[in-house]
C-alpha cells in the first residue's frame, strides 16, 4: 500500500480521504456479510434451522432499574 503524508493534504483532502476510507470499509463489510450469510445457509442442511432475527433482543433492566420503577397499585379487599 502506498504511503500518503497524512500531514501535507488539505482539510478537504482528509475529509475526501476519510469519506473514501468509511465507503470502502462498508462496502466490504456488506461483501463479507453476503458471502458468511451465503455460507451459512449451505451449512443450515446440515444442523438445526437458526432463527434469523432482524434486530438484537433488547437488553434486560439491571436490577437497580427495575427497583426504581413504579409498581402497579394492589387493589385491597372490602
């Protein structure tokens, strides 16, 4: 890879630079997930069926949030 002097380019320079840098990485990133998914579905013949989920599962309260939460009024018996 060729050496750049990071300290000769212009602010616009950096920023082009940076911008170029941050679509390369995703574009990758995107490449390498479509290849693991696509083998991963070659290996789901072989094992049990994964759910896929769109979205990571919320996290659960700690503790000391659940404490601090109202709880729901008990109704007292006449």
């Amino acid at each position: 890879m060729a050496k750049i002097d990071l300290d000769s380019l212009s602010i616009e320079e950096l920023a082009g630079l940076r911008e170029n840098a941050t679509d390369k990485l995703f574009e990758k990133v995107a490449s390498r997930r479509a290849e693991l998914e696509a083998e991963l579905d070659k290996l789901a013949q072989y094992g049990k069926p994964v759910k896929k989920t769109e979205s990571a599962p919320a996290p659960k309260a700690k503790k000391t949030e659940e404490a601090k939460q109202p709880k729901e009024p008990v109704a007292k018996a006449a």
